[in-house]
C-alpha cells in the first residue's frame, strides 16, 4: 500500500520568475483604512501600530535619506528573503505591491522584471520607494523582524530596482486607447 500523499511539492518559483514574471495586468488598490484595520492582525512591531503612536510626523518628511543600495548590497538584500508563502510584507502594502516576485527577479539580477513588476502594480513604484514609511508598513511585518540581521530592505529594493530601470533608458511602450466617437459622448454633441 502507498503512503498518503500529505502535501505536493512546492513549484520552483525561482525558475518560473527567472526571465519573464507574471505581472498584472491591472493595479490593485485597498483603501488605507482598510489596511490599517488589517493591520492590527498580524503587525509584528506593535509598538509602531496606529493606535499607539501619537503621529507627531504624520506630514513631516525629514528622516527621508537616499536609500539606493548598490548592485552587490540589492543581490545580497534580496537573497535573505524567505520568500513567505502568507507574505506579510504584501499584505501591509497599501498598493498591494507583490512584493515576493520583484524581490526574487532582484535575486535573479532581472531588475527590468523587478522595475515591470512594480511599476505594473504602482506607477508611482519610485516615489513610493523613496517616502514610502516602510518600517511602519511591509518592513515592519517582515518575519526576519526579529532576526539579527533585521527585516529585509524593502523600499531600497524598490527605489533600488526603479534607478536600475531609469539607467537602461528603455523607450517606453505606449499603448493607445482609440474611443468611438458617438452620440453619447460629450464630442459627439456638436
């Protein structure tokens, strides 16, 4: 008799994303106070949560620093990701960035397919991984949190993969949406 089949093996993911990843095709966006209701579940660094702080910085931007990492510090930032099946640090996004995709094309030295991956979800992906307050949101729920190397970089990641973008000078791919001019529509009144 064969044992039972208690679990499949897992996909290798590395493979699948090494030269073309999934991106979507549309953004998908959850409302702040949404996520901050959320957040409440699995926030690791309680003491930063929204009910206990007194957002003193709510608008201040002072503490922002140039965060790019270099090419050896992203390959080695991004290799300590675990690669979590739950995601954590994607389920605090607000943009809800997949950020285990465009980590693990960094890993992969795809930084087109980590720049695609973000900007697909997020046009703003380089603004975002400049001010975005990270350790508030996905750092703050990375399990390597507690670890003595700390939680993973994410934001510099992000700022560090949309720089690599900006230096390849790609042209950028247009996609023209042509309307049917009709009755209906405000020129097709006159």
């Amino acid at each position: 008799m064969a044992p039972p089949i208690v679990s499949q093996d897992t996909p290798d993911i590395e493979s699948i994303l090494e030269l073309n990843p999934r991106v979507n095709k549309t953004a998908k966006v959850t409302p702040t106070a949404v996520t901050k209701k959320e957040k409440l579940n699995w926030k690791r660094n309680s003491d930063k949560g929204c009910t206990s702080c007194s957002n003193v910085y709510k608008n201040d931007f002072r503490d922002i620093k140039h965060t790019t990492l270099s090419e050896r510090g992203a390959l080695k930032e991004a290799s300590r990701c675990l690669k979590c099946a739950d995601a954590p640090c994607q389920k605090s996004c607000p943009t809800q960035l997949d950020i285990k995709t465009f980590i693990t094309s960094i890993a992969n030295k795809n930084y087109y397919g980590a720049a695609r991956q973000i900007l697909s979800d997020n046009p703003l992906g380089l603004t975002c991984g400049m001010i975005c307050p990270t350790s508030d949101l996905c750092v703050g729920s990375c399990n390597l949190y507690a670890s003595e190397e700390g939680p993973i970089n994410i934001g510099g990641l992000q700022h560090f993969a949309t720089e690599m973008d900006l230096e390849l000078q790609l042209p950028q791919k247009l996609n023209f949406i042509y309307l049917q001019e009709d009755e209906h529509s405000p020129s097709g009144l006159g």
